[in-house]
C-alpha cells in the first residue's frame, strides 16, 4: 500500500505553517490574548474598526490559527475598506472553518468589491456544490448579475431552485427578485406562482404577485406547472 505524505496537501501545508508561526511567535508582548480579544471585540461593538484591526492584527500574529481572530479581522478590515487585509485574513479563517457561512459571506463580500470575478464565481461555485444549498447557489446568482453574467446568474438560480424544490417560498421570492433584475418577467412569475403552490397564504408571496399584476389564485398562469426536482 502506498505511503501518503499528507504534508502534500494544500491544507495540510497552510496549516503546518500557521502551527509554526505560533510556535515562533512564543509569548512576546505583555499584553495577554484574552486582553487583545476583549479589546477587539469592545472595539467591534462600537465600531471603532481601527482600533479593533490593532488588537485582532496582534493576535493572530501570535496565533495564526485563530479562526475566530482573522475573521474579526477579515470583517473589520472589509468594514474600512482595506480589500487586502480582509481577504488574507478571511481566506484564513475560511481554511480553518470552511463550513462557516457568515466566513463564507464576509470573503465572497470582500472579492466581490475587489470585482475578483473570477476567483469570487469560483469560489461560490465550489461552496455551492459542496454545502448543496439554494443560499449558496442564489449568492452565486448575485454576483453573477453583479459582474453582468447573466447566463451563470441563470444557471445558478435555476440550480437553487432545483435543490429545494419544495421546502420554503423564501428562495423563490429571492429568485424572483433576481430574474426581475435580469429582465425576465415571464421566469419571475412562474417562480412566484411555485411559490404560492407551496404556501398560498404566504402574504409575501402574494404581495409580490400583486406587484406583478396578478392576481393570486388557482386560475393564474403558471399555477398547475410542476416543481422541477433535483
């Protein structure tokens, strides 16, 4: 059987080197990490995000493997603007916790205002394809129209319909905002008429087929059409 050197991996690699970036670092300063976290997460609160990327910077420069420090510092460093910070920092924690979706939204937030297209779609595709939910795949659809793509947006929310094909209304209103965005009447309102199979009571739902001029009900268009099904 043949021998696997793990040290190969890519996320074996980054997380050797943040062990040892602990190890280097030791105990300097005379602050302690729990002083740095109180002050960053009092300074977060209030938003002094300056003052909060000073103390949440220090400590992971003492513990790189601080998933919940580089994300403070990933969000902190997005709030001001500092696009580079926020995305190191960010990808980090994303590495450490890449089951987070708030990580996950904080990083594809950051790319998206850096317009990193490319990286952001691959990115979210990944997620998307690995987390199998309509959140993901509608974010996808976001910055798909945000980057003027309307055929990946299509695909995504089409994708994001398909795996919850029946559970909520929620991703059926938020895909019919999108299509209204990308232009497609028609698509929105068999979406919306979907949704109302799921929940006719849902007064958001229904409100939002007014908005379109139709009114709710089992004689309207698109109200017998099938759910499509993963």
């Amino acid at each position: 059987m043949p021998t696997v050197n793990y040290l190969r991996t890519p996320l074996m690699r980054i997380y050797v080197c943040l062990l040892a970036s602990v190890i280097l670092a030791g105990c300097s300063g005379q602050v302690s990490k729990e002083t740095l976290r109180k002050r960053g997460d009092q300074a977060m609160f209030v938003e002094q995000w300056d003052v909060a990327i000073v103390n949440y910077t220090e400590l992971t420069d003492r513990d790189p493997t601080n998933w919940a420090a580089q994300a403070k510092l990933g969000r902190s460093a997005l709030a001001i603007g500092d696009l580079n910070t926020a995305r190191r920092a960010l990808e980090i924690a994303a590495t450490l916790r890449p089951a987070d979706p708030a990580i996950a939204n904080d990083l594809a937030d950051t790319m998206e205002q850096q317009q990193a297209w490319d990286d952001l779609f691959a990115y979210l595709r990944d997620r998307a394809m690995s987390t199998s939910t309509s959140a993901d795949w509608l974010r996808l659809a976001r910055a798909a129209i945000e980057a003027d793509d309307p055929d990946t947006a299509r695909e995504a929310l089409r994708t994001a319909l398909a795996v919850d094909a029946d559970a909520s209304v929620e991703p059926y209103l938020m895909a019919a905002r999108l299509l209204r965005q990308l232009g497609d009447e028609e698509e929105a309102q068999r979406t919306l008429a979907l949704a109302w199979r799921i929940n006719p009571k849902n007064e958001d739902v229904n409100a939002a087929l007014r908005d379109m001029g139709v009114v709710p009900g089992p004689t309207m268009r698109y109200a017998e059409v099938q759910i499509d099904q993963p």
